[in-house]
C-alpha cells in the first residue's frame, strides 16, 4: 500500500495536464455536421463509460484474487473500483441524456445498452450495500466479492449490446475487428483519444485516494475493536 | 475431506457457471426482447399479428418525401430500409437530428396496412461524426452505417 502513497500526487498532477489540455481541445473542436456544438457532450459520454466497464473489470479482477488468495489489498482495491465506477457511470448516463433529450427527442430509451448500463450503476450500489449488510466484514467482503464476479455478465452484455440487438443507441465509432473502422474525423477524434488518456488517469488518481482512505478506515477500526477489548 | 483449496476452487466454479448460465439465458431468450425496434420489412411482414398493436419502426427518412403541412405541426414521410418503404403520419415536435436520409425510429399503430400512425418520433444517430467542413462525406458514410446496422 505503501506504492498508493507515492503515485498519489504524481498521478494527480498528469490528471490535472491531460484534463485541462484536453477541455481545452474540446473548446476548439469543430462544429459536427449534424449535431453542431452538442457533439462536446461525446468527449465525457464516452470516456466516462469507457471508465465505468474498466473500474467494473478492475472490482472482477480483484474479487477473484480476493477469493483465491484472501489478499486484503485486492478486497480494499475492490471497494475502492467500485465507487469510482459508480461514479463514472451515474456520470456516463447523466451526459447520455442530456445528450439524448435534444439529439434522440427522448431523455431515456429502454433499449438493450441503455438498459445493460442501468444495470450495471444497480449492481455497482448493491456491491456497495451488500458490503456493509453484514455484520461480519470478513463475511461482507466474501459475498460483495462473489456478487461482483456475477455481475461481470453484464460487461459484454454492455460492450456488444449495441451489435447483438438493434438499439436506439449507436453501433461503436471505434471499434476493432470484423466491423473495424474508425467513424470519428480527424479533427473530432484526437481530443477524444486525449480525453480518454485523462480519464484513466483520473481513475487511477480517484482510485488510489479512495484506496488509501479505506485502508486508514480499516486501520482505524482495528485500532478501535483493540482498545475495546483492552478495556474489558 | 474437502481441503481448503479445493473448497475455494469449488466456490469459484459455481460463480463462474451461474454467471455463464445468466449470459446463455440472456443470449438465448430475451433476444425478441431486447430488439428496440422493427425494421421496416419486418413490419410489413408482420402487418397482421401488429395490427392495433403499438410497435416501433427504425429506419431512414426516405429523401424526398418529407411533405409539411403548412400552418401545422403535421407530416408525411417514407421510412425506408431501401427494400420496404412505410408511409408515416406524425403530428408534433420533431427531435434536431431528424431529417432526410438520416436515421429514425417511429413509436406508434398501423392505422390501415398501408399507413403507420407515429406518435413519438426519435432520431437515431449514426456512429459517425465529422465536422460541418466535410458535411458531404458525412452525410454518405452515415447513410451507408445506418443501412447496414439495419441489416
């Protein structure tokens, strides 16, 4: 845990560089054929949900390791992933429909990826209820971990949603593979790819301050449980 | 004796069959479900079972078709998936995204198998975004993305 500590500020600042040189690409970015200024809305759209799927990887990876090895620090970086993507998806589907109300004429659609994506902020909460439901944090941790390591189905359900089922939502504008192409022009696309480079660091940053902060909760409480029975 | 290992890996692979198990269930049954809308062949294959039935049809805004009231918030237009074109009747405000030749899916009845009813119309947006400069070659690749995410 020690590492958290030194990555903290240096990581922040890149965040801070990266954040504040891509908006400010994003101020310049040309107009879009058909959507004219309501296209910046993409350059958080998609990051943030781009971040949202990796935090939830990040939540499977560590719940694995978790039940496999007991590692504690895989469990507080489970914890710690899971309200950082929360946060990104609560702010993946905010932006989704501010989008959508002018460009679609609807601020929701029950179609397959905004659904899989409702799902997702659902299981994201029931992690970080079902974590403190139980009265036994060992016992907590356990099934938190096996929840999360359910709920990953809902990752390629999100990822190919939009190419399994038609969907209100659009197919992928970057995407590898059969259907490979690139459907974002030059100058609309490098403050996107910028955006998403300040992003990750953002969730590395955001992640890693979460992460210190549990570990000195859990510290604390430790602490705290020692006293009482000292005083016993 | 069932060792603490085995107990773990036992655990992990129940995880892993029921996550498995959710995803075939998901792939296999809710697949008609999940479906946003129908394309136009689709509906007018299914014309008779639809009928009176509130459904929706994505497609293209037939370029050329679009005929406004004047006065009025009402008008006519073709979707089309370039095999079948539907006649549609709307009457309200219109989302910023719709025009001809671009994307949309209609929300509403058919009022007789030769004309659709909407009552809410949502523009669907392709994948692609160029800028105002190259509006041309935007307006071909979109077009050439939203048929064939409509095949």
């Amino acid at each position: 845990m020690n590492i958290l500590k030194k990555i903290q500020l240096p990581t922040g600042i890149l965040t801070w560089i990266t954040l504040i040189a891509g908006v400010w690409l994003v101020f310049n970015v040309p107009d879009d054929f058909q959507q004219g200024g309501a296209v910046k809305i993409l350059y958080i759209h998609v990051p943030s949900a781009k971040m949202a799927l990796l935090s939830y990887l990040v939540v499977t990876v560590a719940s694995i390791l978790h039940l496999w090895k007991r590692s504690e620090t895989a469990d507080i970086l489970a914890e710690a992933a899971t309200s950082v993507g929360a946060a990104f998806t609560a702010m993946t589907l905010a932006s989704g429909s501010i989008w959508g109300k002018p460009m679609w004429g609807t601020w929701w659609a029950w179609d397959a990826r905004l659904t899989s994506m409702l799902v997702l902020l659902i299981l994201f909460k029931g992690l970080m209820v079902l974590r403190h439901s139980l009265d036994d944090p060992v016992k907590g941790a356990r099934a938190t971990a096996i929840l999360a390591i359910i709920g990953a189905v809902d990752l390629p359900i999100i990822h190919y949603s939009v190419v399994w089922w038609r969907t209100l939502h659009q197919p992928p504008s970057l995407s590898a593979g059969s259907n490979a192409g690139i459907h974002i022009a030059g100058p609309l696309l490098t403050p996107l790819l910028i955006l998403t480079v300040a992003f990750m660091l953002l969730t590395l940053y955001m992640t890693t301050v979460k992460a210190r902060q549990i570990e000195a909760r859990r510290r604390l409480d430790a602490l705290e449980t020692a006293r009482m029975h000292a005083d016993e | 004796m069932i060792s603490l290992l085995n107990k773990r890996l036992m655990l992990m692979f129940t995880v892993i069959m029921v996550g498995g198990a959710l995803v075939a269930l998901v792939l296999t049954s809710f697949t008609g479900a999940l479906v946003y809308f129908h394309t136009p062949t689709e509906a007018v294959a299914k014309t008779k079972e639809l009928v009176a039935k509130k459904i929706r049809i994505g497609g293209m805004v037939q370029t050329g078709s679009l005929v406004r009231e004047s006065g009025t918030l009402k008008i006519r237009f073709l979707v089309t998936d370039s095999t079948t074109h539907i006649p549609v009747r709307y009457e309200g405000m219109l989302p910023d995204l719709f025009r001809e030749g671009q994307g949309v899916v209609v929300e509403g009845t058919w009022q007789s198998p030769q004309e659709f009813v909407a009552t809410t119309i949502l523009a669907k947006h392709s994948e692609d975004y160029v800028p105002v400069d190259m509006s041309e070659q935007g307006i071909a690749k979109s077009k050439e993305s939203l048929l064939k995410s409509l095949k």
